[in-house]
C-alpha cells in the first residue's frame, strides 16, 4: 500500500524537478490525459477491492486511456468538435462510479471486519485481501 | 541489503506497475499544474475586468509616454530653432558689419563709377577738391578716392605754404600729379552731377581754367582707408526700456 504512494511521490517530484516546458496548446491534451490516469487508477483500486485486479489491466489502461483521451482530444481540435468535452464527461462519470464502488466496497470491508471481530474476538483478527474479497463478492 | 529492505516494504513485483503508474500520474499532475499555473498568469486567462484595468493602465501609461515624447520634442525644437537664430544673428551681424564697413571706408570696395583725371599744369586748389568730392557724394557716390587716399568723414583736404608756393595736402601727405578721382556710383548721374551747365566743372573750366577729363568705368577700385581707433570716445549705452 505504501510503495505506490512512494511512487506517486517520486513522480511528483520528479515533475517538481524536471518539469518540462509545454506550450499552452497543449495543456488541454494534457489535463485530459490526467483525468484519464485518474480515472485508470481509481479503476484498479476499486478492481482491487472487487478482487478483480490485475496489474497489466492497470498499466495498459493508465497509459491507453491517457494516450487515447489526449488523441481525442486533439482530434476534436482538428474536427471544430470539442470531443475535449465529451471525454470530460464521460472520464468525470467513470470517476465517480469509481469513487462510488470504492466507497461501498470499502464500507462493506469495514462491516465485515466489525462482524468478524465480534464473532471470533479470541482468533487472529488479520484478514488477507483475498479473504476480503472473496467476501466482498459473495 | 536491498532485498532485506524491500522485504522490509513488503514489496513484490506485482506492485510494480502499480508503482510506476502512480510515478506516472504524479509526473503528469505536477505538469499538469506547472502548465496551468502559467497559463493563469497569461493575458488569455484573465477576466475581463481585470484585462479592461489593465488595459486602462496601459493605454495611460501610453498616454504619459506620449506626452513626454512631445514635451521632449517640442524641447528639441525649440533648441533647433535657437541655434538656427543664433546663426542667422551671426549672419545678419556680419552683413550689417560689412555694410557699415563700406560705407565708413575700412573696407576695399568695386564697382561702376567714374574717374576724374586733373593734370599737372592746373590752378587746381585745395577746395576745389572739396566741391568735387562733395559734388560727387551729393550726386551718389558711394565711395570716393583722392589719389587712391579713400576719403572718409575723417578725410582732411587741407593746402599749406612751402617753397613759395601752396600744396594740397590729403591727411598730411602732399598730392601729387596727376590727381585722379575715383567715384563709386551710378557712372550717368555722377558724370551729369559734375557736367551740366553752370556746374563745377563749368566753373573749373571757366574761372579757373582747370580741365578735368570725366571718363565711366564698369569698374573702379577703391581701396579701404585706415580704420580710426577710439582712444577716449566711447559708445554711450542705451538706456533699457524695461
């Protein structure tokens, strides 16, 4: 849990300390490419959550995902489309189903873990992600 | 060592996309907010409030330039023009010195004129030469010489006793013969001056049987007379009317 915050970190401050300049044009393409990592990450956590994730999935759908939106993007620029829009609406949509599903799936993994402890307050109270998920699907 | 500590971090390698895809994001969120944080900053991102004060600001800040740059101008011409008077003053002031220098005889003059030739063997005497000379200044001559002595308001004609007879004297020096008079003017009128009946030359030829030969010339050449320095004469000054 704590390597990938340490590697979101490590981003940021590589950002901080090679940022590359980038012309305005394309800071559109760029905040849509952004949304669309968003959306891939929130995505994977919540396929964690559902006991469905898997890592290539991620790694290909962050960067498809970010390079497709951009494209699109840009694509809409060169139409007189603002398919810039669509791809606004259609990633902020997929985020908060995201963030909905996280949140369930979080709150159900807190009920069961409250279940479990008051059930058997003797035994080992850790529980494997995949318990959890196993549990979380049924 | 690394692996004791990655251990240490529960680390496996099925975390490793997740790593570098949130090294990713992070990269890109940081841009993402580099970019968007200078394009804030830029004309295009403002409200228009704040564009139309900027704009004021601008055009008034124009607005002041612009006046300095006339007032800078304005200046520039000023100084132009005074050093353009200040040369046409030099100018006028050197024209006006050569025409007082002329017409008081310290400068070397030419023109048309007429020459008056007296031979020697002439009853000519010293005032006779006055009325000519006056003769001729009255009938506009702008420059007369005796002998090549230009004659000037300082000019004295005057004869003195030696040897038993008079000498004409001009400013001391005695005159010899023949004496030539140079006239400076209109060569007509000064010739009609002198000649018409009852004139002086009449009154010369008559009276004094002294045959002066007039003859017009295109051009006379006078020579400039010694200019006079003031010793105890000064200019009185000019009260200022202010």
């Amino acid at each position: 849990m704590w390597l990938p915050i340490l590697g979101l970190f490590i981003g940021i401050l590589l950002g901080i300390g090679f940022a590359f300049p980038l012309p305005a044009i394309y800071a559109e393409y760029l905040s849509i490419a952004v949304l669309a990592g968003l959306d891939s990450i929130l995505g994977g956590w919540r396929a964690g959550l559902e006991g469905k994730f898997k890592s290539n999935v991620l790694l290909s759908g962050f960067f498809v995902n970010a390079a497709m939106a951009a494209l699109l993007a840009y694509l809409g620029d060169l139409l007189g489309l603002d398919l810039y829009l669509a791809a606004v609406i259609v990633f902020g949509l997929r985020i908060f189903n995201n963030i909905s599903s996280i949140r369930r799936g979080l709150l159900e993994r807190y009920n069961i873990r409250k279940h479990h402890k008051n059930q058997q307050p003797s035994s080992d109270s850790q529980i494997t992600e995949e318990q959890i998920s196993t549990k979380t699907q049924k | 060592m690394l692996k004791k500590f990655l251990s240490k971090l529960k680390f496996s390698y099925r975390q490793l996309p997740l790593i570098l895809v949130f090294m990713a994001f992070g990269y890109l969120l940081v841009a993402q907010i580099n970019t968007q944080s200078a394009l804030s900053g830029s004309l295009e991102a403002q409200t228009i409030g704040n564009l139309s004060i900027i704009a004021i600001n601008l055009s008034q800040n124009n607005q002041h330039l612009e006046s300095e740059l006339n007032s800078l101008q304005d200046q520039l011409a000023s100084v132009k023009e005074k050093v353009n008077s200040g040369s046409s003053l030099t100018t006028s002031i050197e024209s006006n010195i050569d025409t007082l220098s002329a017409a008081i005889g310290t400068e070397a003059v030419q023109g048309e004129g007429i020459s008056i030739t007296i031979t020697t063997d002439s009853n000519l005497l010293y005032y006779d030469l006055i009325d000519l000379v006056n003769e001729l200044f009255v009938t506009g001559a702008e420059a007369v010489s005796i002998n090549d002595i230009r004659i000037t308001d300082d000019t004295l004609i005057s004869e003195i006793y030696e040897m038993g007879h008079f000498a004409i004297i001009i400013n001391g020096e005695p005159l010899l013969s023949p004496v030539v008079i140079k006239a400076i003017g209109d060569p007509a009128t000064l010739e009609k001056g002198l000649t018409y009946s009852g004139g002086i030359i009449d009154n010369l030829n008559i009276l004094y049987q002294v045959y002066p030969k007039i003859k017009q010339q295109e051009l006379i050449q006078i020579s400039a007379a010694k200019l006079d320095v003031f010793t105890y004469a000064k200019p009185v000054e000019k009260e200022k009317s202010e």
